[in-house]
C-alpha cells in the first residue's frame, strides 16, 4: 500500500492511537498502587501535623516511607460507630473505607437533622486517630470534620485534647475556597491562632467560633478565634463544621466515652 494514500494514512493513525492507548493503561495499572500509598502518605502528613508531631515544612520533605513510620511511632487509627461513641475496629478495613463514598449509601450512613453544616447523612462508622505520648497513653484524639465554605467544602482534622474540650490543632487540607480570603484557612499563622481555645463554655454548650474581627488571647478569650478578613461565609463555615461535628449528631458520643469530660 502506498505511503501517502488514504488506506494507509488511515492504517498508521489508528496503529499509532492502540501503541499510545496501550502505553497509557499500562502506566496507569502501573502507577495505581503509588497512588493509593501517596494519598495514604498524604492524609498521614496531615495528621502528623495537626498533632503537632510535624511542621508543615518539615512534612513537605518526608518520603512515603519516612511518613509511615513516623505516623505508626505516635498514631493509632480507630473505628467509630457514630452514634454510639463505641469503638468498631472490626466493623471495616482500614486500608480500604471511605467515609465520603459511604456517607452516600443508605445502609453505610444515617441521615441527621438539617443543621448550619449542611451535613445531611453522617456514616455508620468514621475513623479517628489516637496519638499516644512517650509512655504510651493516649494524649490527643484527631477527628475529621467537613462543612461549607464559600465555594466549596471544607474538609479537615481538628485534634482535642483527652479532656475533650482544649483544642490542640486544626487544619482544613481540600477545599477550593479564594486564595488570600477564605483560602486563608491554610494559613499556618490563623491556625496557630487554635492551639489552647476551649471548645465549651462553663455550661458546658459549644461554643468555639470564629468571630468577625479579632478574638482575644486564649485566656481572655477562649471559645473565639480571629475572623478571617473578606471571607466571613468560609469562617462561618468552619464555625458550624465544628458545631456539628462536635455535637451529639456526630462525635458527641464519641468524646462522651472517650475523655475526661465524658467521665
């Protein structure tokens, strides 16, 4: 067949497209087991650095490797039965849950009333994270929260203390909120602003916030943090996130029975 006739222009084109379309599934079955263990690596960072284990910088420059271990010396990953607070450990795979995928399935997930976070169904079991100190008792418990921001959802960790009120870090690590205004929940600076506030007043409601303007020290001022300028809708979000996720709707049974102020 003639090079430059139509048969095999057509011919090449298409050998060309299934050698390319080979190679392509090829190096995605490849690359899907470093995938899952970077997305792993990643949540793991991100918990390492709301325990305040590990700087955000310092966390940038861990391998997967160097993560993993570093997570496994301190963290203990649990299961939650919401609802009732009861540890589940049996009740999934760890390696392999997805709270968000089984928040959309009727039988994996309750529906809750409405509320501020927009959360309209929470799942029959989270994972939470346990970090334990030099002597091996449990010194932090790490919650994953999610709520409305301006232009997306905010999802994060925040860590208590074990007398389930003292507030020990916060991050929100995915969302798509405006960088430089509600984007500013990244910033390392406002989230310093977290460590010490109370989650509780002295009846014993919630009552952590964040405030338009600026919030006092954290003896002066110990339920509210510094608002966040330009982005009042994304504070408010973070506001009734842990408003929700603190509440007896979600982990209130949790920390009820897992810390002093629980009994």
């Amino acid at each position: 067949m003639a090079r430059n006739s139509v048969g095999y222009t057509i011919g090449f084109a298409a050998a060309v497209c299934v050698v390319a379309g080979v190679a392509v599934s090829s190096a995605s079955v490849g690359l899907k087991d470093r995938q899952k263990a970077n997305a792993v690596a990643d949540k793991q960072k991100k918990v390492l650095v709301v325990a305040g284990l590990k700087t955000e910088d310092e966390v940038k420059t861990l391998s997967i490797e160097d993560a993993q271990a570093a997570f496994e010396a301190s963290v203990t990953p649990r299961v939650v039965e919401m609802g009732t607070g009861d540890y589940a450990d049996d009740a999934v795979e760890l390696a392999t849950y997805d709270a968000r995928k089984a928040a959309k399935v009727d039988d994996l997930s309750f529906e809750v009333d409405a509320n501020d976070a927009k959360v309209k169904r929470v799942p029959n079991h989270m994972v939470v994270y346990e970090v334990m100190d030099d002597s091996g008792s449990v010194d932090q418990l790490i919650l994953p929260i999610h709520g409305p921001g301006l232009w997306s959802t905010l999802y994060g960790f925040i860590s208590l203390d074990t007398d389930g009120d003292t507030i020990r870090g916060i991050t929100f690590y995915e969302h798509a909120e405006t960088p430089g205004l509600g984007g500013e929940v990244d910033n390392p600076n406002w989230k310093a602003l977290w460590v010490g506030r109370k989650v509780y007043d002295g009846d014993g409601n919630i009552a952590i916030k964040v405030k338009k303007g600026q919030a006092g020290s954290v003896e002066e001022d110990p339920n509210q943090v510094d608002g966040l300028s330009g982005a009042t809708l994304t504070a408010n979000g973070v506001t009734y996130t842990l408003g929700f996720w603190l509440s007896d709707a979600a982990f209130g049974p949790y920390l009820a029975k897992n810390t002093k102020k629980g009994g």
